[in-house]
C-alpha cells in the first residue's frame, strides 16, 4: 500500500490516488448522467482508500460540488480531502474567466455552501485570467486561508510563468495540470523541476489520456467526423498506432502484477517522485474500484523505467493539451 502524501507546504495529507468528479454531476460535460450514480461513485472512492475529491464549480455548475457534499454525509470530514475550483464567471450570461480577488472570496464561500462544510481543504483558482495579477488572487486565497476557510491553495492550467508569478510570496501549494505518459510537455518545459524545487505538489489530470492509456483500444480503428476522438492529435495517425506499439510494452509488467494495464499505469503515476496525487475520473463505481487496486502495485525500479522508456519518445514531441483554454 502507497503511502499518504503532503500538499506542498499545508498541513493537509491525502492518499496519492484520487478520483475526478467531473462525471458526477457534470451534466453540461457529459450526456445522461445520473446523480444517483454520481453519489455511489463517490461513496465507492471513498469505501476503497481513496479520500482526496477533486470537484469544480465548472462541473455542472456547482451540481458537481452539491452532489460530493451529499455523498460525504456519514463518513468522518476530516479523513477527506477536498478540493474544488473556481474561475469561471456567468454573471454576464456568457463564460468569463476571473480571477479577481472579489470575485474568487465569493466563488470559495458559494462553494463551502454547496458542499456543507466549513472548510475546503485544496482551493484552486482553475484557469488564469488575461487582467488581474497573479500573486494578487493568490493573495485573496491567502487570506480565506488565514480565515480558516481552505487549507491549501493551488492553481491549475498555470503556464511556469505564470505559476512563477502567482507563488511570488510563496503561497502556492499544489498545481494541477494535464500530464501523462503521452504529454510530457511540463517535464521537457522545466515546470516539473520548479515545482520540485519549491515544494509544490503536482497533481495531473487526464492520466489515463482519454482511455488510451487502459490498454482497450486497437489498431486500424477509424473514427466518424461526429466522434470527439476524430479531432483530437492523440488519436490521428501515425501517433495513435505509436501510442498503441507502447501501451504493448506494458502488458507483460501488467500481467506479472495480475493487473490491467490501467492498474499499471496508474501504479507509475504513484511511483513517479514528481508527482503528488493523480485523479483519474470515472463515470461508474467499478471503475473506481478497478482504479482503487493501483494502490497495491509496487512496481520494481526495472518495471518502473521499462515504462518510462516505452513512452520515452513523447517526450520530445509537443503535443499540447487535450482540454482547450477557455479564453
């Protein structure tokens, strides 16, 4: 079993695996969701070693963050990691990101409503905006902080410079941002190394690269223009059969472990020293569950580097980011 972690310079603790939400809830993200099921995703998570919940406001327009705080009834708080995020701005009917200090105040204290608690353990401000100073809204989370209101403060989709802005007096915890085995980008950038010099926790999202990564796909697969898949680089040609060649290479460390590939993935992630916490969503309990199993692969420092270096050639390929900025 893999050991807890510490969120940069926080007090808060987590397990190193935890769940995305963005299924739970997040009607304007996916069709026909179920908030009955979004529940005992959670419950799941919770029920099987992993205790860090990683929402946003953005995930159903708060639907997302209503839905965790209804799932947690029952269990101790304070064995739960929190975290949410907030940024983006409706109040003018169209989507606006914001970071000013005002309205980030109003965003955390919307939020802790939404969830039924008092405290919310990781608050990110989940884009930047083009205006305000970066270590100003990291200020104004300082200050919710101080009053015993979050625990930690992260950012994500932060560019290095911008996250070298926003820890100008120090105050970052933690980063989220996209990372996996098939982009790289943040290692070859130097954000990984920064953060590792400053005590930042990393935690990435999209680990398992839209599925690419769990070992179902197969070659000499085409996908229709009304299919998401056909407009992402990841999986056009000859870089979708190049993922698949290296995604083989982790069969046979998979099957030694009696594991998925997923599983084995998932099990590099929690070796790998840079990063902290890795979140994989899921839109079914079972997934969690299957998910929940990395925790007890401890992969040798042999299985560890036959991985990095099947992978080793997206290192040099710039691949941008699945999610795009909203501007």
């Amino acid at each position: 079993m893999v050991e807890s972690v510490k969120i940069g310079h926080s007090d808060v603790v987590a397990n190193p695996l935890g769940l995305g939400t963005n299924a739970v809830g997040g009607y304007n993200l996916f069709p026909d969701l179920k908030d009955e099921d979004g529940i005992k995703l959670v419950k799941a998570a919770l029920d099987n070693g992993i205790n860090l919940l990683d929402t946003a406001y953005v995930y159903g327009l708060g639907h997302s963050e209503e839905l965790v705080g209804q799932a947690i009834k029952g269990y101790d708080r304070h064995k739960i990691v929190i975290a949410t995020k907030g940024a983006h701005d409706f109040s003018t009917g169209e989507e606006v990101i914001n970071n000013d200090p005002k309205f980030l105040t109003d965003q955390v204290n919307k939020s802790l409503k939404r969830l039924g608690t008092d405290y919310i353990d990781i608050y990110y401000i989940h884009f930047p905006d083009h205006d305000t100073p970066k270590a100003e809204a990291v200020g104004a989370l300082q200050k919710l902080r101080e009053e015993g209101k979050i625990r930690a403060i992260g950012i994500s989709n932060f560019s290095l410079d911008q996250i070298k802005e926003a820890n100008a007096d120090g105050y970052v915890d933690v980063v989220e941002d996209e990372f996996s085995l098939l982009h790289q980008d943040h290692l070859t950038e130097g954000m990984l190394d920064y953060l590792h010099d400053n005590q930042i926790s990393f935690v990435p999202y999209f680990p398992l690269a839209s599925g690419l990564l769990t070992g179902k796909y197969v070659k000499d697969v085409s996908f229709p223009e009304d299919d998401i898949r056909s407009q992402i680089a990841d999986f056009k040609e000859p870089r979708y059969s190049s993922i698949l060649d290296a995604v083989d290479k982790v069969r046979d460390i998979a099957d030694a472990h009696h594991a998925t590939v997923a599983q084995t993935i998932l099990a590099w992630y929690l070796k790998n020293p840079l990063i902290s916490v890795v979140i994989p969503g899921a839109k079914k309990a079972k997934q969690v569950i299957a998910n929940a199993k990395a925790m007890d692969i401890t992969l040798t420092d042999d299985e560890y580097q036959t991985i990095e270096l099947a992978f080793n050639h997206f290192k040099n390929t710039k691949s941008g980011k699945s999610l795009k900025d909203p501007d």
